[in-house]
C-alpha cells in the first residue's frame, strides 16, 4: 500500500503558472530570470497556505534546472525531480523554529563558503525566517549583504515586521495576499473534478469562504469533505465540519430580531449551543452576515465585496429592506462588544443571550430621522414652540478664491469735553421717561416662569405625553441630559 498524500501536496503547484492568485509576484519572478536579473536573497511575506513556500521551490527549480536558468522549468531533468520530492543536495530548507539559536546560523555560514555539489547553484529556502533570535540576525548580517556567486537565499514569513530592518534592507521583498473566494473556487472545482468527487455550488462557496483566503486550509477541508461523505458533499455536511450554525437560521434570527421577538431568537441561540456550536464562532457568523447587509445597503448587489451565491444574494436583498443602515451599524456595534465580553468572560452564553434581546427592543435600530420626526410632533401637540438650529457656518471651499481683505475702519471722533460730560445725564432722562415692560400673562410660556403650580402642569402633561411612546421618551432624556451638560 502506497503512503497517502493530502490534496494540498499532491496537487502543489509545479511551475509559475500553476501559483494561484499571486499574479504579481509570478511575474516579477518570471521577468527576472528570463532578464538574468536574479538577486541573491528574497523575502516572501504573507499569510499562511497562500503560496509562499511552494514559489520558493518553484524558483529553486528555476534556477537549478538543465535547461535554465528559465522562467519555466522542465520538471522532467534529475534537479526538478530531487527538488520536487524533498531531497535534494544543493538546496537545503531550513525551520527557523527548530533553528533559531547563534550557533545554527555560524555553521550555515560555514557551509556558505563550499561550492554546490552538482547543481548550479546552492538555494537555501529558510522557512518561518521571524522565529531567528536577534543574535542569529546579527550573525547572519555580513553573510546575506556579500554572499558568493553561487548562493540564493529565500526567506519565507508570516511576521515580516518582526524582522531587524537590516534583513529587510539586503532583500528583495514580496507581499503575498489572500487569495479571492472565486479563485479558491475555480481550484476546488478542478480538484473535485480530478478525485471524481462532486459538491454542489454552495458547498464550495462555504469551504472558500471559511478558509479566509488560505487556499491550503480550503484544500485541507475538502480532503476531509470527500473522506467524510465519500465523494458527495452538501453544504449540510460543510456546515456540520465547520461546526457553524446554517445560513437559514442565521436570516431566521435577524428576522426574529427585525420583529423584535427575542424568545425565538434565544431559542435558536440555545439549539446551537446544544448541538455543540461555539459561541464565538456563533457571533463571528452574525457579524459576517450583518456585514453582508451592511455592504448590501451601502454598496447595492453587484459589489465586488459581496461573497455570497445569488440564492443568498436575494435572500440578503430581502432581509435587507428590514432594516436601516443606522440600525446594521448599531448592531455590528453590539455584536463586536458582545464578541469582546464571551472572549473575556467564563459565561460565554450569557453576553451573547442580553445582546439578543437589546437588539430586539429596536431601540438604536429606529432611524434618527424618525425620532425627531416624533420629537416635533410631540412639541406641536404639546404647544411647545419649535427653536430652529442655527445651521453651521459654510467652510470655504479648497478651490475657492481667498476673500478680500477688509476694509479699514476710519477712526471714530472723538466728543469734545463739554458735550461728553453731558451724554450720561441724558441718558438718565431717557430711561425714565420709558414706559414700565408689561408683566407676564398667566398660562404663556413666559408668565409661569415663577409659578411652581404651572411649571408642575406643565411638565405632567410633558411626562404624561412622552409615557406614551418609550422611544421619544429615552430620546427626552438624552436631550435634557446634553442640555444639563451645556448648562454646566
């Protein structure tokens, strides 16, 4: 019986072309081979299983082969092949983990000097470079800025800000990105179609999605996918591997939020619980798909930063129309304090049980133009008049010509000695011959100013009005809390 290999190695990409979704780099590779623009050492950055460790060895082939220095090796020659299954003499990968001491790096120094056994040139590919204590950098310095002729280094890490910038400054850098759910799509489909496996269209749009754009984790998880169902898998069987609740019941629970029912949303909450689902795996699934709407309601359907299959699409764009975007906004909020307080918490079911039902009261998920809406019906039906706000000053516009400068004020005259020494007895004059102000009518919004009675009155009826209407009541109390702390 033959050793088992995993989707991820028997399928690994063998030449550039074959590197899925890292065009740029590729690229850049290909041009300088085929340039002879080949520098001595290379950092590749990025994520873990986007690609970084299977360019290396793509680039070592490279390098290494008969017919190369080429963009595209043969991988038919003894180099490609020795390359390829691991065991190769002149190109050595190294586990910086396992090797992180000074010592480590002074006798790969030592071997730098001896010339390649049978190969061009001798490729060390040193995986998880950031693990090196400061010391091996230190010693490893003068190596990497000089190194001979027939030396490559290739650096792979996922912490590239946890390397000296000394390092960074002798290498050439490449930033690998995640990979795209439709690329990670496109590749499980030609693996479902090599293991004479089959998945519907959901199901693979979940494995891409849950791998967070790591094409290995994906191919990881369809690997155990075809083990588990024997070559026919649901998205059923996706969700149960994944351990996350069903898309149905996450548009179930918004839907019970939206109708503000918090019992059948904490029953669906409980269900999960019970079948095993973790709660912050449970709350990470309500922020995507709050985000979903959110992007929806801001960016329309054909965004390219919506992931979703057209089934969910429309069932989005139903759900969507239940809710405001202040509302989503709200609740993304609650949900990320929520996700903050089970991290934090030994009771992880209970943060998320009271964040259910403060979001199924709807109070931060009205609209603030409906509640001022209701503010200034309250005051027409109260009496009360209305104090328009002052709108804020324009600011000039950046493009805008700067406005003169103005124009001087001519001197005031001064009075002559005679005439100013008689301007307050005048004024004394004056004042006396006014009439006294009319006093305050009783009943008018002035004449109670000192009336207890009426101010009683009238403050009932305002407790009596807003009783009726818990929103425009809260939103009172934030008023006069804003207005208490202007006044003090």
């Amino acid at each position: 019986m033959t050793d088992y290999l995993v989707l991820a190695r028997k399928y690994r990409p063998q030449t550039f072309e074959e590197v899925v979704g890292q065009e740029g780099v590729t690229t850049t590779l290909r041009n300088a081979i085929a340039s002879g623009r080949v520098a001595h050492a290379y950092l590749l950055s990025g994520p873990r299983g986007v690609g970084k460790t299977t360019t290396a060895r793509i680039l070592a082939k490279a390098l290494n082969c008969e017919q190369g220095p080429t963009p595209s090796p043969c991988n038919t020659c003894q180099f490609c092949q020795s390359i390829t299954s691991g065991d190769d003499l002149d190109v050595i990968e190294i586990d910086a983990a396992s090797n992180t001491s000074v010592d480590d790096v002074r006798a790969l120094r030592d071997n730098v000097r001896f010339a390649p056994a049978r190969a061009r040139y001798k490729i060390y590919i040193v995986d998880e470079v950031h693990m090196l204590s400061r010391s091996a950098f230190n010693a490893f310095l003068k190596t990497l800025e000089e190194p001979p002729g027939h030396v490559k280094f290739i650096f792979c890490t996922t912490e590239p800000h946890r390397l000296p910038e000394t390092i960074h400054s002798r290498c050439q850098r490449f930033d690998f990105r995640r990979i795209s759910v439709a690329d990670i799509v496109r590749r499980l489909r030609q693996l479902c179609e090599r293991e004479k496996a089959t998945a519907d269209d959901a199901a693979i749009h979940l494995i891409a999605r849950s791998s967070k754009g790591g094409l290995r984790d994906a191919e990881t998880l369809l690997d155990q996918l075809i083990s588990y169902t024997g070559g026919t898998i649901s998205v059923k069987q996706v969700e149960e591997a994944l351990g996350a609740l069903p898309r149905r019941s996450i548009f179930a629970l918004l839907d019970h939020l939206a109708d503000r029912q918090p019992g059948p949303a904490l029953a669906i909450v409980h269900q999960a619980i019970q079948d095993g689902k973790d709660t912050e795996s449970l709350l990470n699934q309500l922020i995507g798909h709050v985000r979903s709407l959110l992007l929806l309601s801001v960016c329309g359907p054909q965004s390219a930063l919506l992931d979703e299959t057209p089934e969910d699409l429309r069932e989005l764009e139903r759900q969507r129309q239940r809710f405001s975007t202040e509302g989503l906004l709200y609740m993304s909020q609650v949900l990320w304090d929520t996700l903050r307080k089970v991290k934090e918490s030994a009771q992880s079911r209970l943060p998320i049980e009271l964040a259910l039902v403060k979001l199924a009261q709807g109070d931060g998920l009205q609209p603030l133009a409906g509640i001022i809406q209701r503010l200034q019906a309250l005051e027409g039906r109260l009496g009360v008049p209305a104090h328009a706000i002052p709108a804020p000053p324009a600011m000039p516009s950046a493009h805008a010509a700067p406005s003169p400068p103005p124009a001087p004020t001519p001197p005031r005259p001064q009075p002559e000695p005679q005439r100013a020494q008689a301007e307050p007895e005048r004024r004394q004059a004056e004042e006396k011959k006014k009439p006294p102000p009319p006093e305050p009518i009783a009943g008018t919004p002035g004449g109670d100013t000192h009336d207890p009675e009426a101010q009683l009155e009238r403050q009932s009826r305002i407790e009596e009005q807003a009783a009726r209407n818990p929103a425009i009541a809260k939103a009172l109390r934030i008023l006069q809390a804003r207005v208490v702390n202007l006044e003090t």
